[in-house]
C-alpha cells in the first residue's frame, strides 16, 4: 500500500513504501484513522489541558471572563489549513460582536512563548523518538516566517509522552504536536512533512519498519537546518536555482499554498535570509513581517 498524500515533488522522500496505508497529510491521516481522530479537534484538545475555552455561541462574558482578556479565535477542526480563519481578539470584542467569529470556530487563551513543533515516532501509544522544531518570532499572517529544525527541547518531552500516552493509547505511527508556552495548541496523525530532509536517510525506512512490523531500531538526532517561506504572490524569477546555489540554499517552488512563492532549505538561517533578501527584489511583492507570539 502507497504513502497517501505525498506531493509529487516530495516522493523521492518516501521510500520504500509502506504495506500498510500511511497518510501524510491531514485529511488521509483522519480518514486512515478512525480509532484516533479525535485529537483534530482543537476545542477537546484545548479542555483537556485545563485552558478556558468554548464554542463561538459561548459567550465569555459569562463564564467570568473579563472583557480585556486577550482570546484566540480559530476553527475547531479544520484539515485543509489548520490555520485558516484564526484571529486575535478580546473576550468584550468577541461578546458585542465587533470580532467575527464564523461557524465552527470557537475561543480560547491566547497563549504566549515559544511555538514548537514536533515530530514523535510512537509504538502502541509510547513515544520512541522525538525530532523538535521551534517557530521563529518573526510572523506572517500569525504564521511563523521561518522554522529551526533540530532544536534540542528536553523540557517540553515529559510532557508530550503523557500527553500522547493519554490521547494516543494503542497508535503506532508518526504524530506531530504543536506548542506554544508549554500548552499544546495542535495534533496531526502525520508528520511536519516539510522538514522531512533534515531527519536523514534512515528516517523513513525506521517509520515504514515501526508501522509494519512493530519493529525499532533506533534513529539518529535530526541534524540542525531551517526552513523558510517566501510568504507573498508571484513567480520566481528564471534564475532562481543560481540565486540560491551561490549559498547553498534549496529552493522549492510551492504550488500548494495560495500565499506562498517557495521553500527555502538553508543549512543556517543567515544563508535562507540573504537568499530571501534577493529573491524579493527580485519578486516585490514580499508583505512585511509583523512580530508576534501565537500561532494560527
């Protein structure tokens, strides 16, 4: 049975394949999940940690929450772009209906700190493996604008175990998280697919053998990299690939987001920006960046 969801692009990746179905993006990995799902839903993941919460129709006001608090809006389970509709606001805005808020949405904290991302490989609801990412401050659109891959985050791994001992009983497989400040914001039955290239060689073939013959091995640490976006509308100039070869940069062309021109793979985030700096010259039609600390 094939890898289901595997951009054309990204194939060479994803060997060998599996005999097992294997979703790699989140409408497969919740359709070939059905014992698991539930972790796509924001709302329960956000309760279970104790965070204030509701749906939209909840007013904030009621439950004793203060007009000046700061909320988050976002859908409660969207597999098409997790991020898509999510908007800052207040607990007042949101009551007197100044903040919008569209059905299937809800509310909650708006959480402060470090964004994280991160990849565990799992055996039967144990965690085996852990591979961290950490979100740069730098945002667009409450997307962070670059990502630093192989980041060593000790800390946050008692926590993910438990939380994944808890949500995940029984799965074998990939699961990514996402954080912010500590509190888990984000569950994917999948992996963060665009860092697949700094996981190594033997990455996949670890995976493939853990999901079909419950067998592991162990795997090298992800080595340190960064992936950044050129978040804004256009098309790259010709000469792109001569641009990024100079500093030895990746660029992929992303046909995928609506709002994204491309991916750069950088070995250093100086590399990834003098390549950005260039192609947005080029390009012009880069928007600039806004400082923030949530994710979408």
């Amino acid at each position: 049975m094939p890898f289901h969801g595997v951009l054309p692009h990204r194939q060479h990746l994803f060997q060998p394949e599996p005999l097992h179905d294997i979703g790699v993006n989140d409408t497969h990995a919740w359709r070939l999940n059905p014992e698991h799902r539930h972790v796509y839903d924001k709302l329960q993941l956000a309760l279970a940690q104790g965070l204030q919460a509701a749906p939209c129709d909840v007013d904030p006001l009621s439950l004793g929450i203060d007009a000046a608090t700061p909320l988050f809006v976002k859908p409660i389970t969207n597999l098409l772009g997790m991020s898509l509709d999510a908007q800052a606001t207040t607990a007042g805005d949101l009551a007197s209906g100044r903040t919008q808020c569209a059905p299937g949405c809800f509310w909650g904290e708006y959480l402060v700190g470090d964004h994280t991302s991160t990849d565990c490989l799992i055996l039967a609801g144990k965690v085996l493996w852990f591979a961290h990412t950490q979100g740069a401050a730098e945002k667009d659109k409450q997307r962070p604008i670059y990502w630093h891959i192989g980041v060593r985050l000790p800390a946050l791994e008692p926590l993910l175990r438990d939380l994944i001992q808890a949500q995940l009983p029984g799965y074998t497989g990939l699961c990514n998280v996402e954080m912010i400040g500590g509190k888990v914001i984000e569950m994917h039955l999948r992996g963060s697919n665009g860092f697949f290239d700094f996981y190594g060689a033997h990455f996949v073939p670890a995976w493939v053998e853990l999901v079909d013959k419950r067998v592991w091995h162990g795997l090298e640490s992800v080595r340190e990299g960064y992936v950044y976006s050129l978040f804004g509308e256009g098309e790259l100039p010709a000469d792109y690939t001569d641009i990024a070869a100079v500093h030895g940069v990746k660029v992929v062309p992303d046909t995928a987001t609506r709002d994204r021109i491309a991916i750069l793979y950088a070995d250093t985030l100086d590399a990834a920006q003098q390549v950005a700096m260039r192609l947005r010259g080029i390009i012009r039609c880069f928007p600039n960046p806004s400082v923030t600390n949530h994710d979408t």
